[in-house]
C-alpha cells in the first residue's frame, strides 16, 4: 500500500482527495498549510506528496524545493 501526503489548505477539497484516494487502496496523510506538511515531511516516509501551490505560511514551491 502507498504512503501519500496530501498537502492542501482547501479542507474539504483534500477530505474529498483523501476519501477517494483511500477508496483506491492509498494510505493518505494531511496537512492544511506548508509548516505543517514540512514536518510530515521530515518525520515520516512517503512515496508520494502532493502539493498545493498557494498555501498558508509557505507556499508549495518552496516546500517542493526543501524537500
């Protein structure tokens, strides 16, 4: 099973990924703003990380270039 980390500020935009996301056989983590997906980064292993581009206290650019 794939470990994917859902990085979106929309709420219900990334419950609506993650359900169906996991509706086809993926373990899904969230997170709501750039720190706090920074800190799943570094704490755990994921196969896949997905992205919002305009995100509270840093952006999805930056945090694609830190990871």
């Amino acid at each position: 099973m794939s470990k994917l980390l859902l990085i979106d500020d929309d709420v219900e935009l990334a419950n609506m990924l993650k359900e169906f996301l996991t509706q086809e056989s993926f373990t899904v983590t969230t997170a709501h703003d750039g720190l706090t997906g920074e800190q799943y980064v570094l704490a755990g292993k994921f196969d896949l990380v997905i992205l919002d581009v305009m995100m509270p206290y840093k952006d999805g650019y930056t945090l694609a270039k830190e990871i």
